[in-house]
C-alpha cells in the first residue's frame, strides 16, 4: 500500500507547480554563435584592425558568460523547484498517508502522468547543463584561439619591427651611398671641365694659324751702318707678315716667334748685324774672314705681340756677298699664340 501512496503523492507534487515554471522548461536552448569563420578571415587583415577583433571576441565572451550565467541561474531555479517539488510530494504523502481511501486509487492514473512530466523537468534539466557545458567548452577553446592570435600578432609586431630596422638602416645606406655617388659626380663634373680646358687648349693649339716667311738677297749688296737690309726674294711668307719693300716683318698675331738671319762675306770683307724688335735688338752677329769667302747664322726667339715689326739692321757698315752655292737669308716663324 504504501508505495502506490508515494506515486500518487509524487505526482500531485509536481502537477501542483506554477504555469510558468512548465513554459520555462519548454523554451528552446539557446543557440551557439558561430564566429570561428569570422576569427579565420579577420586573421589574415592587417595589424591595426586585430585589436578590435580581439575586442568583438571579448564582447562575444561577455555574452556568452551571461548566457552561461543565465543558463546557471535557470539551472539553479529549476534545482530549487525540484526540491521544492521534493519537499512538497514529502508533505503530500504523508498527508496522503493520512487520508487515503480506497475510492482515491481511480486517480493513480494521472499521478502517474504527472511523474512523466516531472521525470520529463529532470531531462530538460539535464539537457540545460550539458548545453552550459558546451558553451564553457567552446569559450575555452575560444580563449585559447585568442591566446594564440595574440601571440602570432606579436610575432607579427616583432616582425615588422625587424623589417623597419632593417628599412632605416637600408635608408642610411642608400644616403651615405647618394653622399658619395654625388661626391663621385662632382669629382666627374671637376674632372670633365679640366678635360674640356684641355681639349680647347689642345684645339686652340692645333688651330694655330700658319705664319712663317723666307727671304733673301738676289745678289752681293754693300749696306750702309744703321740701315735695314731689303731681303727682297720671297720663298714663302705665310700669314702675309713680311714686306720685301721695306725687309720688315710686321706680326699678324700676338705670339712666341722664332727669328734667323744667314749672312755669307767676301775675302777680306766684313758683316756685322743684328736683329731688332720695335727698335729694340734682340741678337747680334759679325761675319769676317780675311782669306776666304765664308758664311754664319744667328737666331733668337721672342715674343711678339700683334703688329709690331722685327727686321735686320746693320752695325757697320758691310758687304754682303752673294754667288751660286751662298746667299743672305732671313727667315722667321710663329711657334705658339
């Protein structure tokens, strides 16, 4: 007898919850949030967007800690009531103990649908905490992605730290390498204008105009003291320097000019000459031989400048004498401007 009391009992102590507590048991578990996609796209953007990832993923864990909080709480609710149901089905037995009667047996069958549906509060009951557990188990492992994020991004961070070392000091280079490519250039510069100098310098000189002149005496001539001699046969006179009417040559450019003056005596007879600049003499020379017919050269180098005149002039005065194998030359030329 008893025990068909304590079914009975059981089941009037569960039916005797509040309407509100059997709906809370028939709501849907709460559903999981699928973020491990987004944490694998989010991984591979860049440096300055993976903090506010981390912090969507901590407000992420702050929900999920208040779903697992509200999930506990219902647990816990629900753990209470059943003790409550406990305590409540305790009381009715022995009440029901009490007042039994035979004519109450008929209503075994709805105690026992009410033990189902308490049996069916244990299994909600049970689903609610493995499903918290889940969800701690996914938070963990959540964490521990995060964790591992984080340690790639400061792997990351170390990373590019190195690369901008590395980039300031490749930038150091390349400055001190542009300091001496631009030493180099003006060293180049400096060298390539000493070059062009000498190349003008080296042009001007192969540039250097022609000038140069020969003369003589077409035959034996005695020329008083302080005259010029009139070397009146021209051989060549390049530059248009030297006049035969007059025995001067006047410079057409200013110049250092190589002089030469060729002088041939009788027996017995006596040259004696000099070369002048502007009246100024340059060299001088004397021909004299007492038995045969002889001759001798002078010549000197100065430097001229445009038209002023050079020319023989006679000391004392002399006999010049001239046959088939001797004559008297002067001659002149123009080394360099």
């Amino acid at each position: 007898m008893l025990t068909p009391i304590l079914i009975v009992v059981c089941i009037i102590s569960v039916t005797s919850g509040h309407p509100h507590e059997r709906r809370q048991i028939d709501e849907p578990i709460c559903s999981k949030f699928d973020y491990e996609e987004k944490l694998l796209e989010k991984m591979i953007r860049m440096e300055m967007k993976m903090e506010k990832i981390i912090e969507e993923v901590k407000d992420k864990e702050k929900d999920y800690m208040s779903v697992a909080t509200n999930l506990s709480q219902r647990v816990g609710n629900i753990e209470n009531d059943a003790i409550q149901y406990q305590r409540g089905i305790n009381r009715k037995m022995v009440e029901f103990a009490d007042n039994f009667s035979q004519s109450k047996l008929s209503d075994l069958a709805d105690f026992a649908d009410l033990k189902i549906q308490h049996d069916e509060q244990i299994k909600s009951i049970a689903v609610l905490k493995e499903a918290n557990a889940n969800q701690e188990t996914e938070l963990k492992k959540l964490r521990q992605e995060i964790n591992g994020e984080s340690s790639e991004i400061k792997l990351i961070n170390i990373k590019n730290r190195k690369q901008e070392i590395d980039i300031i000091g490749l930038k150091q280079k390349i400055s001190t390498t542009s300091s001496e490519i631009n030493t180099v250039n003006r060293k180049q510069d400096t060298d390539r204008n000493k070059l062009r100098q000498e190349i003008a310098a080296i042009k001007d000189k192969s540039l250097l105009p022609i000038v140069g002149f020969n003369a003589r005496l077409s035959s034996t001539k005695t020329v008083s003291q302080g005259d010029k001699v009139v070397f009146e046969i021209v051989m060549i006179n390049k530059g248009e320097g030297y006049d035969n009417s007059t025995g001067i040559f006047t410079a057409p450019y200013t110049g250092l000019y190589f002089f030469s003056v060729h002088v041939c005596s009788g027996t017995g007879s006596y040259v004696s000459y000099a070369i002048y600049q502007d009246g100024s003499q340059l060299t001088r020379s004397s021909q004299y031989d007492n038995y045969v017919y002889s001759c001798s050269s002078v010549s000197t180098i100065a430097i001229v400048n445009k038209d002023e005149q050079v020319w023989v002039q006679i000391e004392e005065t002399s006999l010049f004498f001239t046959d088939v194998i001797r004559s008297n030359t002067f001659s002149g030329y123009l080394l360099n401007k």
